[in-house]
C-alpha cells in the first residue's frame, strides 16, 4: 500500500482479489471457496517442491512447513455468504 498507491488500488479493485482482500480487513476471514482454492495452492507448490529437490533433509523440512502452514491457513476463521449478491462481496 506505502510502495505503491496504484498497485493497491489496482488490487482493491480487481474482480477476484478485491473481495478477499476487503473481506479480510474487514473481518479478519477468509470463505470457504478461498479456502479450500488456497489449501489446494498449497499442496501444489509444496509437492512440486518436494519431489523437485534433490536432499532428503530439504523434504523433510518442507513437508514439516507444508504441515505448518496448512495448520495455520486451514484454522483461519471462515465467513459464509447468505447470498450471492454485490453487498456481499
């Protein structure tokens, strides 16, 4: 937001990214949809990691991470729409 007033705007506008992003500063929640797109985001970054990278310790360290961040992200609150209208989103 500091580095780049348009880059924000631009973010907030945006179709896709601008109700996620409003909808957590406004309640500190992701939907289900986002959730689940984003766990499986991260289980596909994370796999291609692991089977890229050729020391076993480097695997291990991943898939301790992968176990982590996953942890994290799926216990993140989640907010569910009534309806799928504008004032919603």
């Amino acid at each position: 937001m500091r580095g780049s007033p348009r880059f924000h705007r631009w973010l907030n506008e945006h179709k896709t990214f601008g109700p996620i992003l409003s909808n957590w500063h406004q309640h500190r929640s992701v939907s289900s949809k986002v959730k689940k797109r984003g766990a499986l985001c991260i289980l596909a970054s994370f796999a291609f990691s692991i089977w890229i990278v050729p020391h076993f310790w480097l695997k291990i360290a991943l898939v301790l991470m992968l176990i982590l961040l996953l942890q994290w992200f799926l216990r993140l609150p989640t907010v569910e729409y009534l309806a799928d209208k504008p004032e919603n989103h």
